[in-house]
C-alpha cells in the first residue's frame, strides 16, 4: 500500500488510508464548506494541467495498455474531463443556491428550502479501461460539491495511476485530495472506510463486495457497473449510417467499454445486409491491425486470454463466425491485439451471451419481430446502455418504454455519456445512483431541507390543549 500525493519528505507520505480520512475530515470539521470562489479555483487548476499534460497522459495510459490509441485516449479520456470541467465552471453558481420551495397552504407564510451541503469526505474508487476519465469525472463532481476526495485508481494500470497521484499530489495537498495506490487487498481496505460517500466504476462483482463492505458503515454508494449492453437493429434502419456507428461503439478501445454494445439484434430478413455492412466498416476503421495505432490492444494477459476463450468456445460449437482482418495479418499473443469478431446467431448458452464482454467481439442475433427482440432484452438482466437505430417513431418510442437501460442513444453508440445534463448511471446489476453534470453534484452533496416559520403563524392550533380551534383545524386539513 502506497499513499503518492505529496513530495517524498512529507511526513504524511508515511500516513495509511484511515489516517488520510481522519485528517480529510478533521479538516474538513475545522474550515467548513469552502465557498464558490474556492471550488472554482480548483476546478480551473484542474482543467489547466489536464491541457497542459494531456500528451503525457496519453503516453503512460499507452504504455499501460502496451498500445492505446492517442485519439482514443483524448476523445475518451481527456475530452470527458475538461468537458466536465468545463461545465463545472459554467453552471456551479446557480447549482450551489438555494433553491426555494412550496410549503402549501396550510404552513403558509413559512416558506421553505433546499441546502446543497457537501458531505464531507468521498471515497472513489476507478477502473482500468478509461483510468483517467474514469477518476478525474467523478472527482470534479466531488470537488464542485465542496467535499475533500480519497481517490483508488486501478492496480491494472499502475503507470497510469502513479501518474494520476503525482498529478494530483501537486495540484491539491493530502488533506484536500489524496490518491491511494495498492492491489486489491488495499481495495477492500479502502471500500471498508467510513467514508461519507463511496463511489465506484467497475464491474458487478466487484461492486457487490463495495456495497457489502459499505453497508458495515452506512456509507452512501454510488455504483457504477456495466453488463450486457444491446443494440437493436430496427426493420427501417439505414445500414450504411447504422454500421459504422455500431462498429465504432464496438470497438472504442478495442471493445474495453462499460456502455459498448454487447450483441446486436437484427432484423432476420436484414441479417446478412448488417454483417456485410458492419465488415466494410470495420475494414474502413481499421484496414491494419498489428502495426495500426488507432487500434488498441487489450490491457492485460488475464483478459486476452479470456476473450480469446470466449471466441474459442464459439468455433467448438461451431458458430458462423468472421474474422475481420483486412491486411490478413497475424497478431502475436505478446502483444495482446485480437481480430475484431462477428458471431452470428449464437446460442444463448454460450460464454459470450451471458458474460459482459468487454474486447473486440460482436454476437450478433437474429429476430423476426420488434417484440420478439425486446422481450430478449428484457430476459437479461437490466444494462447500462441501449442502443436503437431506426427511422419511425413508434418503433423507437416501445423499444424504449418497454425497456430498462441506464441510458440509451439512438441511430449512435455512447454518445449520451457526454452529454453533460444528461445523468449517467446504471439501474439493478449494472448500477445504482448517477452522476455527470449537475447529477454529479447532487450525487456528493447533502440535500438538507429547511422550513423557515413566519413571526405570526398558526401553528400553535395544532398543540395541547386541543379543542373547538384544532378540530376546525384538522378538519380543513383532512379534507383539502
């Protein structure tokens, strides 16, 4: 276990997680809820070195991945960030207001309204597959909510956190943002905090434990998970937009996306038209592989090697299969870059239909009717994202009132987790709470609801002794 947020000298280099949180929330007790002066300062401090370092950035998270696109990484990474930042900065007054309410009128002229306090002290704990977004996001929605942040990056990208501590530890002291690196012993340790807020990215497993060791403290979660996200292909979709999209949602990061598009349901008498569309497009996208640096590898041993039993068991039971690799070329194990797949109509039973995925393969399901695909959705359980591609409204409007998705875009993939007043979040196995945004902001703050009661009120009608006056009382108040 390792605390790496400050210079090397600093006696509280030396400090563990719980004596990080007792001094966090000592001085938290100590200065109060910083004002809006102060959480903008930080914020902009923040956005400022993400500009300034984001080639570095791109370079460590590369190195951790063996190979990670410096597109990828902007447009995935460094872009969510300062388009948080960035609307941070914009909407935090108004978000940080009192916001008044209505009393009714039976406690008029009291009035009401709605404190945003921070909590106190967050925990965050983020993952491997967006290692910067994935911990810079949610710590700018802590930060805006004028709270002090321990933050878990992964252990899979040790590079990419040991440049995330140092980032921080120069931007912020310890007893305002701290950043723990360790293994999954450490994890668990920091999950067991009593924190005043514990957020987590990563998978369903994981977060059950999150949750448990939560619950010993009563420690609010924020849990954000992932599963098995579809798209459904509509009767009236236009494959030539349709195709490039799906496969550029595939295949962001080689697959290694939460909101990724997991299987695909198409239409039966549209079948062969998808797959030919979603092979030119891939070709497109990506017309070499190994020496290709648009086209990432997958981040460790442990998970090639997982993907490549998924596709393995699917040759054994004798799937239609493509492989779409257009310069033909052979991808060394060492190097952990794997052929994007296309599953045709695999039985239900295969690893690759229960399982989140999570790498460069597409099952891909026929369907003879609407229904038909959205009672197969809903036989799942409930994912993270939905996507829908077609042209009529009706159809559209039942494949989302029917279904239950954390999130959902239409005729695109993943693009609804950018748009900063939309909330982000998942519902049952693939998350619970939200955040992006404002949703972000009310994620980490205390919603404390205050009555303020008028000089002359009539609120002593309703006390001892009760007579004539309370029962005119409470007989107007039952029968408004």
């Amino acid at each position: 276990m390792k605390l790496a947020t400050i210079d090397a000298d600093d006696s509280t280099m030396q400090s563990g997680p719980a004596d990080i949180l007792s001094l966090q929330r000592s001085d938290f007790l100590r200065a109060g809820a910083p004002e809006l002066s102060e959480r903008l300062a930080d914020i902009r401090k923040l956005r400022d070195a993400v500009r300034q370092q984001s080639e570095e950035i791109a370079a460590v998270i590369s190195a951790d991945f063996g190979n990670r696109s410096v597109h990828e990484t902007m447009v995935a990474d460094i872009w969510p960030a300062l388009a948080s930042a960035r609307h941070v900065l914009q909407h935090l007054a108004s978000w940080m207001k009192p916001r008044r309410v209505s009393v009714g009128l039976e406690l008029m002229p009291g009035r009401a309204r709605i404190l945003y306090q921070p909590i106190g002290v967050a925990g965050i704990i983020s993952p491997w597959n967006y290692p910067f977004q994935l911990a810079i996001v949610p710590l700018i929605a802590a930060l805006a909510a004028g709270n002090r942040v321990m933050l878990k990056p992964s252990e899979l990208t040790p590079r990419t956190s040991e440049f995330v501590a140092g980032f921080l530890g120069k931007l912020f002291p310890a007893e305002k943002v701290a950043t723990i690196l360790g293994g999954p012993d450490v994890g668990a340790a920091f999950s067991a905090l009593p924190f005043d807020h514990l957020f987590y990215t990563g998978s369903t497993a994981v977060g059950r434990r999150i949750m448990r060791a939560a619950a010993e403290n009563l420690t609010p979660v924020t849990l954000e998970l992932g599963g098995k996200s579809p798209c459904i292909i509509g009767n009236d979709a236009v494959m030539a937009s349709a195709a490039p999209s799906v496969a550029f949602g595939k295949l962001l990061n080689a697959g290694q996306t939460c909101v990724a598009p997991d299987y695909a349901l198409v239409p039966r008498a549209r079948l062969d038209e998808f797959v030919d569309h979603i092979r030119q497009a891939i070709t497109r996208l990506y017309p070499s592989l190994r020496a290709n640096p648009d086209y990432t590898a997958i981040i460790n041993d442990r998970h090639y090697v997982r993907i490549n039993s998924l596709l393995d068991e699917a040759r054994r039971r004798g799937v239609r299969f493509l492989e779409v690799n257009p310069s033909n070329e052979k991808l060394p194990p060492a190097e952990r870059k794997i052929v994007p797949s296309l599953l045709i109509d695999p039985p239900d039973d295969l690893a690759v239909m229960q399982d989140e995925i999570f790498g460069p393969v597409l099952p891909i399901r026929p369907y003879d009717s609407l229904d038909e695909a959205i009672e197969f959705v809903n036989g799942k359980p409930r994912p993270l994202a939905l996507y829908y591609y077609g042209t009529t409204k009706i159809d559209r409007d039942k494949v989302l009132n029917r279904t239950v998705s954390g999130g959902a875009s239409v005729n695109e993939t993943l693009m609804h987790i950018v748009v900063e007043n939309l909330p982000f979040g998942g519902i049952g196995p693939s998350g619970m709470g939200a955040y992006h945004g404002e949703y972000g902001f009310q994620t980490f703050s205390h919603r404390k609801g205050v009555f303020l009661q008028s000089r002359i009120n009539g609120s002593g009608m309703l006390r001892p002794p009760f007579g004539r006056a309370a029962n005119t009382m409470l007989k107007f108040l039952m029968n408004r």
